[in-house]
C-alpha cells in the first residue's frame, strides 16, 4: 500500500508524493510516485509525461508522511 508524503527539497518547494517504503538509514535515494506541488499542480521542472522520480537523500530536508482517509476518518472533532 503506498504512503503518501510531502518531501521537503533543499531549495525547492515541498513535493506531494507516494513511496511503497519508508526510506532506512543507509538509503542514499528515495523514490516518488506521482509527485505534484501541495496543491495538486504538476511541476514545472519536471515533463508532462514524469510517473517516477528519484531523489538523492543528501538533497532532503525532512520528509513529513501523511494521513490516509481511513485514519483521517477514525479521529474527528467531537463537541460536549
């Protein structure tokens, strides 16, 4: 099942994405599935046709992973 995450790119903007693995320790590259901007646009230095892209981890900021619909469904607001 993939994770979907937003990467954080040393001089670029945040990247929407899917990885299949969380990457380990001795990773040098993470790959990204779909990747898009936080708003759902496709990137411009990348070309129409992109699925895939690898990026070296020595590039990566920090990586934030996000909820799925199922555990954002599980907790919601409850008022008293």
């Amino acid at each position: 099942m993939p994770i979907s995450v937003l990467l954080h790119i040393s001089g670029e903007e945040a990247v929407v994405g899917e990885i299949e693995d969380l990457p380990g320790p001795n990773d040098t590259n993470i790959i990204i599935n779909n990747p898009r901007r936080r708003d759902d646009k496709e990137l411009s230095y990348l070309a129409e046709t992109v699925v895939s892209v690898i990026w070296p981890m020595h590039r990566v900021n920090f990586i934030e992973v996000l909820p799925t619909r199922e555990e954002e469904e599980l907790i919601g607001f409850v008022r008293e």
